[in-house]
C-alpha cells in the first residue's frame, strides 16, 4: 500500500472528498485534563490545558510542518500565497493552544479560539485545493487508494511529522497537496467535535463567573453547616 504514494502517479481527477474522517472513531478529547499531582482540585478553575494530548493539535501540527516546507519547495519566494498559506497553518496550530490554555478561565474564549483554528485550516485547505486546481492537477477522491493510504497515516497515535517527512521532502507536488488535504479534513473533523463538546459542556456549566457563583454558594452552606 505503501507504492501507492511512494511511487504511484494519481490517475483520477475527481475532486470530491466529501468528510473525510467522519467515519472515523475519535476519542474524546478534555482540553484541559492535565493537573499536576501536588494540585488539590478547584471549584472554580479547572485543570490546566494540556493541548499536547489532543488528537486535533497533533494532526495540525504535522500541517504546519508540511505546509512550511511545501510552500519552500513548489513555491516562489515573494510569492503572497506562501505568507497566507504558512499563517493559516500557524493560526490553526496556535489557536488550539491557545484554546485550551484560556480554558482554565473562560470557556467562551475557549469555544472562540476554537473556531478561529477550525476556520483558519478551512482557509489552507481551500488555499491547497486552488494549488491544485489552477494547474489542472488531480485532487483525491475520497474513496482513491491514495486518500485511504493517507488517511490511515493520519491515525496514528502519537502522531508526528516524522511520519510524513519522506513524502513531503520528496514527493512531488501533488502528492504533498493531497496528503495535506487529507490531513486539514481530519482535523476538520476533529476540530467540529470538540466545538460540539465545549457547546454542551459550557450550557451545562457556565462559564467562570457561573462558577465562581456556585462555589461561594457551596462555602456559605458548608459554614453553615459547620456552625450547626
């Protein structure tokens, strides 16, 4: 399977992707599960953001990586494209860091930052699919041995760029452009889940000063209580 991108030539030129990964199994991911063993817990702050662990940083991550050295490679330098390509892929990784680091006090800003990294890598992945289509070269279909090789590339956990760096230092073009596409719906995809969980979990929670409400309210009944 491995020949497929390694050294096959892409025949077809259908471009529908369609959603990649939506049928993917994905583990639910807490943007902030990480808290130090000496830390007793808050009522009013969660734990920290521990971005590192999320599935949907990781994939972007390896974007960025291929991105920069796609736009070095196939890329004029001066070339306006390559400031927003490169950008897009930053804002994308910087953001879901960002995301979750704010988690620990505002769950709107987390839910905001959230969706500026969805939007950003939904710009690289248009920005990937002009790349392509202005030079009439072929965009995967979604069912193409190719996308699938990808796409099982792309699951791998931990996932790094060391995985993809043969193909993206090597390869030509539209290989590259197409394993980025691939990855970009993945975290796509990723990136809706989280968003939907962050939605339910800031209705049934509230935000920061919802919780710094129900915490006085706890320690007023808790004085209470002791006194009686």
């Amino acid at each position: 399977m491995r020949g497929v991108i390694v050294s096959k030539a892409v025949d077809g030129k259908n471009g529908n992707h369609g959603n990649y990964g939506s049928n993917e199994e994905v583990p639910s991911h807490n943007s902030h599960n990480s808290q130090t063993s000496h830390e007793s817990p808050s009522l009013v702050l969660p734990p920290r953001g521990d971005y590192q662990t999320l599935i949907s940083y990781q994939k972007s991550e390896v974007v960025y990586q291929i991105t920069f050295r796609f736009c070095e490679r196939f890329l004029k330098k001066g070339d306006r494209t390559v400031d927003q390509m490169v950008q897009a892929a930053r804002s994308g990784k910087q953001n879901i860091v960002e995301g979750s680091k704010a988690a620990t006090t505002s769950k709107e800003m987390e839910i905001k930052l959230t969706n500026v990294a969805r939007a950003s890598l939904e710009e690289l992945l248009e920005d990937y699919r002009d790349y392509l289509k202005v030079r009439d070269l072929p965009v995967w279909d979604k069912q193409s041995r190719e996308a699938a090789y990808a796409r099982k590339l792309g699951k791998t956990s931990p996932l790094s760029f060391e995985f993809f760096r043969e193909f993206t230092e090597t390869r030509p073009a539209q290989v590259v452009a197409n394993i980025a596409i691939c990855l970009i719906h993945q975290a796509n995809y990723l990136l809706d889940q989280q968003l939907k969980r962050l939605e339910l979990d800031f209705l049934k929670d509230g935000g920061l000063r919802e919780r710094m409400t129900r915490a006085r309210l706890q320690a007023r009944e808790q004085q209470r209580n002791g006194r009686g």
